[in-house]
C-alpha cells in the first residue's frame, strides 16, 4: 500500500494499516524515546501510547507526507510527560540562568564512534541531555525546547551550552585515556 493510501486507512480505522504504519515508525520512536527517558521497558511502553494517541488523532494530520515528523513530535511529548509524571524532571525547577557565553564552535579534526557519542551524552545529567538531545539529534530549536519544558529561552541556551562543554571534556577525556 502507497504511503497517501496507507494513511487514509489508518485515518478510517483500518488495523492493517495501522499494524503497517507501527512496524514501519516503531524502532525509529523507540530510539527517540530512548534517547530521552534512557529505559527500554519505558521507552516501548511510551512508544506504544505515542501510536495510541497519534492513531486517536491521526484525522488532524493535514499533509500526510509528514507522518514520521508527527509521530515523533508525539513520542517527544510523550517521553517528556513520562518523566514529569515520575518526577524525573525536577531540574526543570532549578530555573537559574547563567551569564551570556560565547559559544565556541570550533572543531578539531577528531574523530569519535558513534557509540561512544552516545555513551558520553547517555552520562550527562538529565537537564543537559535531555536539551542535547531535542536540539542536536530532533532538531528542535532553543525556543521550541523552551516552550517544551516550560523554561526560558536564555536557560535553555545556558544548559545547551554547558552540556555541549561537559559532553566535550568526557570526549576529550577519552583521548587522554
């Protein structure tokens, strides 16, 4: 079934096509959600209420080539309601802002693994890694991370930076080792 007429079905109820829209997105959301949350067994039970909600609300989608940016706006939603509800997002409330910075963007000519990428920001602190993540990897922007997290802007920015500083010295780190 073509992609216009997979959605149509799913948008009338048909369980095949959800069944088909599921198997093609699941492992995609299951890696964004994980990203945020950092626990499988969560991470599937978000999934699975992500395509709960997104196929109760799959009449809202206009344009039907945008459904995999939907489905992970919703699981993004979803994963960040998750940790509220478990109080995992207390730091939200540290609401402190830091001194503008300059955010140095030079690179050096240094080549990692990804798997040790991710291992490195898996370390970082929930209020870094949660903003590196939605801002480097789900390509969210400062206000829109902001927005999500009911921080301002400035803050979001200042823990951005400070996270992108620690994720650099673990990296570097690495190097010395």
């Amino acid at each position: 079934m073509e992609h216009p007429e997979l959605i149509k079905a799913c948008k009338k109820n048909n369980l095949k096509a959800q069944m088909q829209v599921y198997l093609m997105y699941k492992d995609m959301l299951y890696n964004v959600s994980f990203r945020i949350i950092k626990n499988a067994q969560d991470a599937q039970d978000t999934v699975h209420d992500a395509f709960i909600k997104a196929f109760q609300n799959i009449s809202k989608l206009e344009n039907d080539l945008n459904l995999g940016p939907w489905l992970k706006r919703i699981v993004i939603n979803c994963s960040l309601d998750f940790l509220r509800q478990k109080k995992k997002l207390g730091w939200l409330q540290e609401s402190y802002e830091l001194p503008e910075t300059e955010d140095d963007d030079t690179y050096e000519d240094i080549t990692f693994k990804v798997e040790e990428v991710k291992k490195a920001i898996n370390t970082l602190k929930d209020k870094y890694r949660i903003i590196i993540v939605l801002y480097l990897i789900e390509d969210y922007s400062h206000r829109e991370i902001a927005a999500q997290l009911g921080l301002k802007e400035s803050t979001v920015r200042n823990q951005y930076v400070r996270g992108k500083c620690l994720l650099k010295q673990q990296l570097q780190n690495k190097l010395i080792v």
